[in-house]
C-alpha cells in the first residue's frame, strides 16, 4: 500500500460518520450478538465495515453470510476489555507493516500493536463466543491470509478497496 492510500484512509477515519438509517440497516442484517460486535468497534471501523458491505453488494454479492462478516470484519481490533484500537496505532501498526521483522518485533512490545497484528484470529475468536455460524467465523479468521479462498477471498477483495 502507499503512502498516499495510507494517507487517504487516515482523512476518511478522522471523517468517519455512520447515519442513523445506517445503524438500523445494520441492526435488521445482525443478530443481536452481531451487532454488539459491530457496535463495539470505533466510528472508523464501523464505518469502514459498512464501505466493505457496500462494496460487496455493488460487486453483486448476495451471501448473507458473508454480507454479515463484512459488516464486523474489523472487530477483532477492539482490546480484551472492550477499548477500540486508538487511531493514532493504526498509523503506526501501518507504517511498520513495511518492514516485516520490525512489525513483528514492535508487535511483542506494545500490545496495540499486537492487537492490530493479530486482529483477524481475535475477531474469528469473538465472532464464535458470539454464537457466529462456522462460515462466518472462518471467513474473519482467514480474510488476511497470503491466498484466502471462498468467502474469505471475496471479503478480502473487498476490504482492500478500503
């Protein structure tokens, strides 16, 4: 990714807005469980979930299960505790992607750092103590793999446009 793509995506989460017709779009697709997931997540993600959603639908996508994990894909990013990831170590988590072994180093030092790192595997874990259907749990837990196949392959499509 380039700097300038990082650059963008940091003015869209500054600016992030969900509507409420949004919100209850969002609670009619969601369990209840679901939806505390999403609702967990800060504005940015909520929003950035809601881009990959629509992405996906514009694209044609019509599974429901998939439609569902877009929408807490990023859930993951929220602390054992229920604090969001603050964006200020999203810049940093990103900056040091470039460089696999310092990411990897600062990720066993500073524990937001290894909550971004690892953010997919944590929110396939949340997504199944949530009561979340196998297909969904998966799709969150394998959307950052080098090669994704299935729905995590479709989501991953999606969130890279984001």
């Amino acid at each position: 990714m380039s700097v300038s793509y990082r650059i963008r995506q940091f003015r869209a989460a500054i600016r992030a807005t969900v509507t409420p017709a949004e919100y209850a779009m969002v609670a009619r697709i969601l369990p209840p469980a679901e939806y505390h997931l999403f609702q967990q997540m800060p504005l940015y993600d909520q929003r950035h979930c809601l881009d990959v959603y629509y992405t996906l639908v514009a694209a044609g996508e019509q599974d429901p299960l998939l439609l569902r994990a877009a929408l807490f894909h990023d859930c993951g990013k929220v602390s054992d505790d229920g604090r969001p990831l603050a964006l200020g170590w999203y810049v940093i988590a990103t900056i040091l992607k470039r460089w696999p072994a310092l990411y990897l180093f600062a990720a066993r030092l500073a524990p937001p750092i290894a909550i971004y790192a690892e953010h997919a595997a944590r929110g396939a874990r949340m997504a199944a103590a949530a009561g979340c259907p196998p297909e969904i749990v998966e799709t969150i837990r394998h959307y950052h793999d080098p090669h994704p196949t299935g729905r995590a392959a479709r989501l991953q499509w999606a969130d890279n446009q984001h």
